[in-house]
C-alpha cells in the first residue's frame, strides 16, 4: 500500500483520478438535492481536468432537462452516450427530452432501447412504455408494462394502474376493475383514483367517493391530489347524491 501511494504521489495520476470522481461524485450529490448550479459547477470543474469524464456529461444533461433547456440537455447527453454507447442511464434521459419535445417515435425507440440493456430496471421499462404509448404502438406499450411488472411492488401497481387506462381505452373496464381493486387496497393512491373515475362514469357515486378519499387521504399534496379533490367537488353537486357523514 505504501509503495502504491509513493508511486501515486510521484505520478500525481492518481489523485488527479481521485480529484476527478470527487468533482462527479459531489455534482450527483448536489444534484440528488436540487442544489443545480452548485452541480454544475462541480460538473464543469472535472470536465476542465478530463474533457472525457462521461459522468459530468451525463450530470450536465440531467441539469439541463431539469431546466427545460432541451437543446442543450440533449447535447450533454449526445456527448455522453459517445463516450458511453448503449448506456441505459443515458438513453433514458435522452429518451425523456425526446418525449418532452414531442418526438414520440424517436422516444419509443430510444426508451425501448435503453430498458433492453438496463437488465430489468422497472424504471426504464416503464418509460419505454409510456414512450410507445405516445407514439401510437400500444402493443409494445403493454409488452413494457409486463416487464415492469416483473420487479413487483410499487413499480408492478403503477404498470397495472397504466394497464388500465389501455384497458378503459379500449373499453375493457371490467378488467381495468380488476387490475385496480388490488392495487387501490394496497394503498396505492394512483389506483384509487383511476378507481373513482371508473366508478364515477359508471354513476356509482358513493364507490366514487370513496376511492376519491382514500387517495387524498394515502396522498394528500401528491400528483393525484388535485384531481381526487376535483372529483370530489363534482360530487358534492352530483343530483341525488349525499356525501357520508353529511346531514340532509
């Protein structure tokens, strides 16, 4: 070990190496907190000592998606993936600006892409399918589905919950029922709302209103908040229908 750190000092190689994760590394952590700029500046710094440092590409992209700069994101990205082909990580976000910016075909190939050589990350699979999705091939959308199914748990009820919105599309909604009634009793709260939808356009209010609540109530300032409290508005002015626990 002693000889190794002499060799390392004479050299001075491998502290810059070290210097260089160190710079990355500190950028992915101020990115993990949404501190940008302070990772971009750590980014910058290890591109400036190694121009090939194909994680600060990869970290720049990622910045600049968060900002909506799509061009530049997808540069980053474009330099990344040189250093990088066949990356999972960096066709995944480079999948995602493509859908951002409303190349759907382009996404779908790039997302399927990057979840074939992602060796089952739910995560990749899901965005290829709401990628396929966009672009029209539902087909390949649902075959994602399955894929991410595979990991089970949260990832296994949102690929239902999606499931069921083809379903209800396609007007299967008795099978959309039963992909979602397990995943709204586990508590997942995207499933009870696409439950209530269900159960509302079926004029089952109080069904309706119960699943509305419980995803409030699972989720209260989450992504399904604003349309459970929506829903639960329009029933409150539902002919016929009085809501639990209030008086006529």
């Amino acid at each position: 070990m002693h000889i190794l750190m002499a060799l390392l000092i004479a050299s001075g190689d491998g502290f810059d190496r070290l210097e260089l994760q160190l710079r990355w590394e500190t950028g992915d952590a101020y990115l993990g907190t949404g501190m940008l700029e302070q990772a971009e500046g750590e980014y910058r710094a290890a591109l400036e000592m190694d121009d090939r440092c194909a994680e600060a590409w990869l970290g720049l992209g990622r910045i600049y998606s968060r900002r909506e700069a799509w061009d530049a994101s997808e540069n980053y990205l474009t330099r990344y993936l040189e250093l990088r082909p066949g990356d999972c990580a960096g066709l995944s976000e480079l999948a995602a600006v493509m859908l951002r910016t409303s190349r759907p075909s382009e996404a779908a190939l790039t997302a399927t892409a990057a979840a074939e050589a992602s060796s089952g990350d739910p995560g990749a699979w899901l965005l290829a399918a709401e990628a396929c999705l966009a672009s029209g091939d539902t087909a390949q959308s649902v075959r994602s589905l399955n894929m991410a199914s595979l990991a089970g748990g949260e990832a296994a009820m949102e690929s239902a919950t999606r499931m069921a919105a083809i379903d209800i599309a396609r007007g299967s909604e008795d099978e959309a029922r039963r992909l979602l009634e397990p995943c709204a009793a586990a508590g997942y709260a995207p499933a009870c709302l696409r439950l209530a939808e269900l159960y509302l356009s079926w004029g089952d209010y109080l069904r309706a209103f119960e699943q509305a609540s419980a995803c409030l109530r699972l989720d209260p300032s989450g992504e399904c908040s604003d349309q459970a409290s929506l829903l639960l508005d329009s029933l409150s002015s539902a002919e016929g229908f009085m809501p639990p626990g209030e008086d006529i």
